[in-house]
C-alpha cells in the first residue's frame, strides 16, 4: 500500500491510475484500498467552490435519459 506522510499524518495515495475518470478506475482503487476507508461515506468534491457533497445514492438510467440507457451515476443534493 502506498503512504506518503504529510506533517507527520499518514496519507493513502492509490498505486492505480485515477485520471481519466471512469469507473474501471474506480474499481481499481477501491479494491486496493485499506479496509477502514469503505465504511466512510462517499463524497464528492466541487472544484469550483471547494465544497465537499455526500453521495445520496447509486443509480442506473431508463429508456428515457439524457445518459445512454443502463448507464451507472451518483446522486448528490447540491
């Protein structure tokens, strides 16, 4: 597992790529991660204005979408 310490805190980096965004990525990342860090909440990050956004949940798209159909999305209140 790879750590970086920052002002004496350890710090998990991911040995995976996570650049391009997919959920591939992601997958990769959360199988690598240590134990402790699936049992917190999944948060997203709006660049714009710093904020942090708890997912609210997990879906798939319908025939009637603006996604491709079956296509796999979070949800967040913003």
């Amino acid at each position: 597992m790879a750590f970086f310490n920052l002002i004496g805190k350890k710090r998990y980096i991911p040995e995976n790529n996570w650049n391009r965004g997919t959920y591939r990525e992601l997958k990769a990342i959360l199988n690598e991660l240590p134990e402790h860090y699936l049992d917190q909440t999944a948060t997203i990050q709006m660049t714009e204005s710093d904020e942090f956004i708890s997912v609210g949940s997990i879906g798939w798209t319908g025939e009637a979408s603006t996604l491709d159909e079956d296509h796999f999305y979070l949800t967040i209140r913003a």
